[in-house]
C-alpha cells in the first residue's frame, strides 16, 4: 500500500463522509445555475449537484446518488 492509498482509505470502522460525491469526481462541470438560496452544478453524463442553504447551513443533493 503506497502513502497516497493510506491517505485515501477509510480507517476500518469509519465511513467517508465525502463518498456520496463519488458519481462526479473527474466529471466534466458542463453548467452552473444560480437561484436565490440555490446553486445548480450539471454534470456531464446528466448528472445534477443541487447545493441549497437551509437555515443558515449548506445541504447538498446529488441526482443520480
């Protein structure tokens, strides 16, 4: 195991909190929207990342997860 795969691996027992943005890691970003309160980032193979402020904290949406 080389140092980089040390630095990417989960330790036994704990979960990547990032995983869930798998599906867009190396995608191209084709477009992004912005409303109030809300930014829409497209994906290239149709994939959407709905990013929304809700009282004060950022909560994100993948489509699809």
């Amino acid at each position: 195991m080389t140092r980089e795969d040390r630095n990417t691996q989960p330790q036994a027992g704990t979960q990547r909190p990032m995983a869930k943005f798998d599906g867009i890691v190396g995608k191209t970003l084709l477009s992004v929207t912005e409303k109030e309160n809300e930014i829409t980032l497209v994906f290239a193979d149709n994939r959407y990342l709905f990013v929304t402020l809700e009282g004060g904290r950022l909560k994100s949406e993948s489509v699809p997860e």
